[in-house]
C-alpha cells in the first residue's frame, strides 16, 4: 500500500493467530450469543511486531473502562443472587454505551465457525501517509469465503466446544483468507469512543490479506497480545478502553504462562 508509510506492507510476512471466546471464561457455551475473538501478530523484518485484536461485535460494552467495570460488577452480582435483572436494565439506561454491544448480539446470530466471522478492531489507530500526515483509521478482517451464522436450532443442540474441532476440520480443505479493511475516519467520527461505530459511508480500503493454513499447539502461548505494540507508521489513540489494554493483557499473559 503506497499510500500509507508503514512496513506492515512492504513485505509478505508470517502471523500467529489466536481465537477465543469473549470474557475470559474457558467454559464459556461457544454457541452463546457472546462475542469471539481473534487476535494476531505479524512478525516484521528486523525483528519487529504488530499485533492487533478484535472481536466479532462492531463495539465495545462501554465507552470507558469504568463504565464496562459497572456492567461487570452487576454481571456478577446478579449470578450471585445479589442484584436483579431490572438493577441491570437501570444501570443500562443510565449508560447507553454499555448497552450497545448486547444490544447488537442479541440481534445477531453468531458465526458457526471461528473463520467464518467478521473481526472488528473495535479502536482507532492512526497511520502515517507517505505525505507525512496522520490518518485515523479502524480495522476490519472479513473472511473471503463470507460469514456462516448458527441457526437458533444449532445453538441449542451443539455441545458447550465445538470451534477449535471446526477450525481443524476446516483447514484440513486449505488455508482459510482474510481480507484486511482499513475504515478511514473523517472530521467530526468519535475517535477515542469504542462504543461508537463510524458511518458505513466511510472510504474503506482492503490493504492486504491474512492467510491460515494450520491449528493446534502452544505457539501463542508465549505470546502477549498487546494491541498498543505497534510498528512504525502506527500510532494508538487516546482511547481508555485500548490504553488499559496493556496492564489488563500483562496481568492475563502472566496467569497464563503459570497455567492459570
């Protein structure tokens, strides 16, 4: 991509890929109506990185970290018999970011594969122009095969994990492919709100291709998948949910690597 001044482009390079379920729960029904996610490293030369991670819903559950904190804290109080669902629905009518995410989950099916789902980069990034200019931008990674989504039927009959065997099953036929789209904002988008989308009129450029060609084994174990760990050319923006990104990913990168 000449326009943008960045080594994201000026080479094929190899990825890891790690897909998961939203939430953090390991036992989480996959079938739910819960949002997937996916996030990756692009290994650069001269040993440099970028990562980025997205989920399957076009916004975040918030548009600050206290506000998504609040929707936690009454998410658990309700399971332990300590608030109702009416307390919930008050707390989302006195936070309507909060309530876009689940709000649009509820309205749609989710996807019968990990690949056969739309990732949305949900944060803004800036990207430097070769004219030396910055432009905001969002992302997202659209399967080329398109997006198969469960039936209602489906969900109630699969098991509670099924995707890892799906995404195994499936590779077995050939690499899956991503097409990657920048969204490029104009005066006026919410840059630092993830809870916000941005008009679908806005230009939006296929910059390149992800491509997987196999699963299984520990290789992102090790991995942290910071999404502020930008390559040059990129930027982070000043958005709350994306800058606690980096404490909250440190503190699961460590449960993880002791097995928790």
């Amino acid at each position: 991509q000449a326009r943008f001044d960045t080594p994201l482009f000026s080479d094929q390079a190899p990825i890891t890929l790690r897909f998961s379920m939203g939430g953090g729960n390991p036992n989480a029904d996959e079938a739910a109506n819960a949002p997937r996610g996916m996030a990756v490293v692009f290994d650069l030369n001269n040993n440099r990185q970028h990562k980025i991670a997205g989920l399957t819903t076009p916004m975040f559950a918030g548009k600050n970290p206290e506000q998504f904190l609040g929707l936690l804290r009454i998410n658990y109080a309700i399971a332990q018999g300590e608030a109702t669902k009416e307390d919930r629905q008050a707390y989302l009518e006195a936070n309507p970011e909060a309530a876009r995410q689940g709000e649009w989950l509820q309205s749609h099916q989710p996807a019968a594969e990990y690949t056969s789902a739309n990732y949305f980069g949900i944060h803004t990034f800036y990207t430097t122009l070769t004219n030396g200019e910055l432009q905001a931008f969002r992302w997202t990674l659209v399967p080329k095969a398109g997006e198969t989504l469960l039936t209602e039927q489906e969900q109630k009959n699969l098991p509670k994990s099924f995707l890892a065997k799906r995404l195994s099953e499936r590779l077995k036929d050939g690499p899956v492919e991503y097409e990657w789209h920048w969204q490029l904002a104009e005066q006026g988008d919410p840059i630092n709100d993830p809870s916000q989308v941005w008009p679908k009129d806005r230009e939006t450029i296929n910059v390149g291709t992800l491509k997987i060609t196999e699963s299984g084994g520990e290789s992102c174990t090790p991995i942290n998948f910071d999404p502020n760990q930008v390559t040059d050319g990129i930027s982070t923006s000043q958005d709350p949910v994306l800058q606690i990104r980096s404490p909250a990913y440190a503190i699961s990168y460590g449960k993880r690597l002791q097995g928790q």
